[in-house]
C-alpha cells in the first residue's frame, strides 16, 4: 500500500478525535481534501480513527469522485485488500452520505 499517514505534527494542539471532527465537518462542506484526509486516517488507523478499510474506501471514493487523482490511487490500492462485498458496502456508504445531503454541491 502507497498510502502515507498524515503528520501527528500537523495537529499540533489540537486532539485527535477534534482533527476528525474537523475533518468530518470540512467533508459535510464538499471540501474534496478533508475526504481525503478521512481516507488516509481510516486506511492506517492514525489522527484517532480505527483500521476501517471500507471507510477508507468511501472517503476516497468520494473524493475521487470530485476529481482528486491521489485518492483514486489509493482507493484502488486498498481495493486489493478488500473482498466485493467490502467495497459494495463502501459504495453504498459513499451513495448513503450524498443522499443524506451531507456533503454539499461545491
């Protein structure tokens, strides 16, 4: 896998899980880098996230989807360690966030 974790010193006083909800709130905004960066958290298990290959898939896949080429990379290195149906349920996340209206038009 090519994916690199991001810096710890990058949230230099700011806590783990804040950095997510950071995150989080920045993706519910359509900000195509904060997807990315869920994808990097949730593929090496760093900034407070768990290991969770399918979220992973899904920050990338929704960020790929709004043009940025180094998660359409890492998506599809993380696909190779996925079984169908983990990426099935990665998709149907991703298509359940936009539905929900969580991220908005850019």
């Amino acid at each position: 896998m090519n994916i690199i974790a991001i810096d710890a010193n990058a949230s230099r006083g700011t806590s783990a899980e804040s950095l997510l909800g950071a995150w989080l709130a920045a993706a519910s905004q359509g900000q195509v880098g904060a997807c990315f960066d869920l994808g990097v958290a949730f593929s090496t298990g760093s900034n407070g996230a768990d290991c969770d290959l399918i979220e992973a898939h899904k920050w990338f896949n929704l960020a790929a989807a709004r043009g940025h080429e180094e998660a359409a990379h890492c998506r599809a290195d993380i696909s190779d360690e996925m079984t169908a149906r983990e990426i099935a349920e990665a998709q149907r996340r991703a298509r359940q966030w936009l539905a929900e209206g969580r991220q908005r038009a850019a």
